[in-house]
C-alpha cells in the first residue's frame, strides 16, 4: 500500500508543469512574464475581494452537462454540500491538472455525502473533448453564473497570444474568463470556504476541500 504523505500535493504537480515550461527558454520565461503581469492586474484591482466569501449565500443555477444532462445546483446541495469550482477552460494545463487531483479526489468526497460539479465558459464539445470525468462539467455560457459569483475579468490584450482560440473554445468574443476558484456550499445553499486566487497557476488543495466537507459532516 502506497503511503499517501508520499503524494504530492496538488501545488507540488503544478510545479511541474511550471518548471517544463521554464525549461523551453525565451518562450518559456516571456509566458510566465505574461502570468505575473495579468496577476499584477488582478491584484491591483483587487479582484478577489469582489467574489462572494464564505457565509454569503450561493447563487442557484440550471447548467447544461458535457453528458447531455441539465444539473441544478439546488437539487445538489438538498443531498448534502456541494464543491463548485471553476476553470478556465481545457486550454489551460493548471485547470486540466486541477480538475484531475479533484477527480481522484471524488471518491472521498462522495463518501462524506457531497458532490462536485465543475464550470466553465467553454462549450459542452470542448469538455467532452477533455476526456472522462466523474463529476460534471458544465457549460456557463458567456460566463453568466460566473458573474453571479464575482469571478469573471476580460483578459488583457498582453496575454490574448497565450489563449488557443478563447472566442472558438467559449463561443463569444468578449475575451471574458473566470478567475478559477473553488466554493463548498452546504445544505442550506450558504457558502462554508471559498478560495480564489487571481494567479492561476494556485489552486485549492484537496486535503483542504476534504477538511472542510469532514467538518460539515460532522
């Protein structure tokens, strides 16, 4: 059996990732150069602090599934809390590997009698394209729930080279995304722990998420 403080934690796989693409050079170092200036942009208009916080209510919302299915968050959190998160699109290396520790993390959360749904402003086909998950992804057209949450920013002409076709994977053109972040909702609908980051390449741990629906649960 394997010993599970020997996993690295979501934030050590990321690294990975940033560090392969550092290892590509110029190219490398001008796209994270791009990171920390959008970053730089989100921070000074304070943007995380304009997202809804923990003990504010969750706004309700109907979405269209990947799977063809049509998911009310409302119908979700009657059963038990809810883990809501939001990507940015399958484009984005940071949010495919989040969403995969968020799936291996599933089967845990599911035992504490909770659920996990996933949004994003690209298209239904673009997720399905993303592979097999066990928890829905679904399609916040135009950002609409997103919004609701305090979440979405238009990406800066500076950083639009590094986005593969935004307005073809979203279908808009208004180069809108949301910041990521991850939100547990309890059984009264209110938000218990909400985590938004403006650099994208932080995310919640799942240890973290865990912590939280065991403390519910309890």
């Amino acid at each position: 059996m394997s010993d599970a403080s020997s996993t690295p934690s979501l934030q050590q796989q990321i690294e990975v990732i940033v560090q392969e693409y550092l290892s590509y050079g110029e190219a490398g170092k001008a796209y994270f150069a791009s990171i920390r200036r959008l970053v730089e942009v989100l921070m000074h208009q304070d943007a995380a602090r304009k997202t809804l916080q923990a003990g504010m209510c969750a706004p309700d919302f109907t979405l269209p599934a990947s799977d063809g299915n049509t998911i009310k968050l409302s119908d979700l959190w009657q059963r038990g809390a809810v883990v809501v998160t939001f990507f940015r699109g399958g484009w984005c290396p940071f949010c495919s590997l989040t969403l995969r520790a968020y799936d291996v993390m599933l089967p845990r959360v599911q035992q504490l009698g909770a659920s996990m749904v996933a949004l994003s402003p690209q298209s239904t086909q673009h997720s399905r394209n993303m592979g097999s998950f066990h928890f829905p992804l679904l399609h916040d057209y135009n950002n609409a729930v997103a919004r609701q949450y305090g979440l979405v920013y238009t990406v800066p002409e500076f950083a639009r080279r590094y986005v593969d076709d935004l307005v073809e994977y979203n279908q808009t053109d208004t180069w809108e995304l949301p910041i990521a972040g991850t939100f547990v909702v309890d059984r009264s609908g209110t938000i218990t722990l909400a985590y938004v980051n403006p650099d994208y390449v932080r995310r919640l741990e799942p240890a973290t998420i865990l912590a939280e629906l065991r403390r519910l649960r309890a």
